[in-house]
C-alpha cells in the first residue's frame, strides 16, 4: 500500500501487513479484533490456570461477586447478553453448585441471582488472571489513555444496546414464524393455559396498541431482538421476560383471554 495515508482513513496493521481503512470504521473494527484477541489469550490463560469456567461463564461470576442479587434481566442487561444466553450458563453454574436463583421477595415471579459459597475460592483465581491479562494487556499505556479507552469503549457499547433495542421494526415481523409440526403449537397452547402470554398474543396486542418492537422492547427493559424471537414462536423465553412484555401490554391497555377451544385472544380496554 502506498506511504501516504488518505486524510479520510487510517493505516491499521493486521496480520504485520499495514492497510488503510475508512476512519469512520476503522475504531469499531479495531475494538472488534481486541475483542477477540483478548477472548483468544483468556481462554488459553484459563486453561493454563485450570480453571473450570469457559471466560462467559466467568464474566458472569464475576459480575454477581460484585451486584449480588440482582434479577436476571438486570443482570443480562449489565452483561450486555440476550436473557436465553444467560439462563443457559447459569443453569451451569448452578449444576456446578456455583450461584443459585431465589424468587425475588418483592415479585417472587422474577428470579435473584446469588453467588454460593463454593465459588469464592474461584472467583479469586478468576479475578487474579484477569487482572494479570489486563495488566499486560495496558502495557504502555497512562492511566488517563486507559481511562479514555474505557470510556470510548463503554459509550460504543451503549450505542450499540440503544440500536439492539430499536433493530427490528414491527414490520418486518407480522407475520408469525412457521410453527413444527405439533411441538411448538402445543407448548405455546399448554403455556396460554397456565396464564402465560403466547407469541401470538404478544404481537396482536403490540399491532393493536399500535407498539413496535423497538417501544415494547425499551419500556420492558429488553432487547428487541428478545421480543423478535419471542414473536416468532421461542416458548422457551424466561418467564420473566414474557411477564415483562405482559405487564406492559397490559398496563398500555390490552386484556389476554385464556385459551378456550378457539385459540387464545386479545381485547383492548376502551
């Protein structure tokens, strides 16, 4: 590539190859390739340390070490995760006798998350080899360039949640996903009878409270492609994500009836 870079780009070196980039891209790109180098050495610092966590589940350790208590939604918010992704390393470090999830004594249907005693010693090693990782990782660096680099990175993060949140727009989700034969249609209709909220009725009550995606997401504290993949038939949703989609319809004026024969059903108050 030539000398001379472009006033609109910037020379990023990959691989010891020097290319140019478009500026407007070339931070997000660079935080992307930290990412997964950093991934890449903490995995193999774990391993080497023979810690028995894979680095999600020991993000999420760690983060309950320091916000114990916190419900789960609140916690895949923090985690910047989809809640489906959290439940499943937390069914895991459950298994492993690790955290544990208590009802919430203000709202027993959501659920706290609390670190047992057993994951102290762990925590400890998690947190030493991350911090060592982090150290050499600084190298070089002032405590106010790190400070900025945190703050750059922590403003694109929340750039990016605001967009999750608005990503999906209600038309391009209308119309239901296709349902296999029995299974899902059978467990959408044993759910509606227990008094949970169904995909289906999820999206008539949004399209006839005149809601998007992006307006229920951000008011039930969730992503939008939560809500999407909720729509689209995923019963497997925690309970109280859909409680959170409900409370919210149903604050904004929609009524759910029960399954009955006929199929479950909306109506809006007057």
């Amino acid at each position: 590539m030539p000398d001379r870079v472009p006033s609109n780009q910037v020379a990023v070196q990959i691989d010891q190859v020097r290319v140019c980039l478009p500026g407007e891209v070339a931070l997000a790109l660079e935080a992307l390739a930290f990412a997964k180098s950093f991934h890449r050495q903490l995995s193999f610092e774990f391993e080497a340390a023979g810690l028995a966590v894979t680095p999600a589940e020991a993000r999420v350790l760690l983060t309950v070490a320091q916000n114990e208590g916190l419900r789960q939604t609140q916690l895949a918010q923090l985690l910047s995760c989809e809640a489906m992704t959290l439940v499943g390393a937390l069914d895991r470090l459950q298994a492993a006798g690790l955290v544990k999830r208590e009802p919430d004594e203000n709202d027993r249907r959501a659920k706290r998350v609390l670190l047992r005693p057993a994951a102290i010693p762990l925590v400890r090693r998690i947190k030493k080899v991350f911090t060592e990782l982090c150290v050499a990782t600084c190298n070089g660096l002032d405590d106010e360039v790190a400070k900025q680099s945190r703050d750059t990175l922590s403003r694109m993060r929340g750039n990016l949640a605001e967009l999750a949140a608005g990503a999906y727009p209600a038309n391009r989700i209308d119309q239901p996903a296709e349902e296999s034969p029995g299974h899902d249609r059978e467990c959408t209709m044993e759910h509606n009878q227990n008094g949970r909220l169904s995909p289906s009725q999820c999206r008539m009550a949004r399209a006839g409270l005149g809601l998007s995606v992006r307006e229920l997401a951000k008011q039930a504290k969730v992503s939008g492609l939560t809500v999407t993949r909720f729509e689209n038939g995923n019963v497997a949703c925690p309970d109280e994500v859909v409680e959170a989609l409900q409370q919210v319809l149903e604050s904004s004026g929609a009524e759910f009836i029960s399954e009955d024969g006929c199929g479950p059903g909306v109506r809006l108050r007057k």
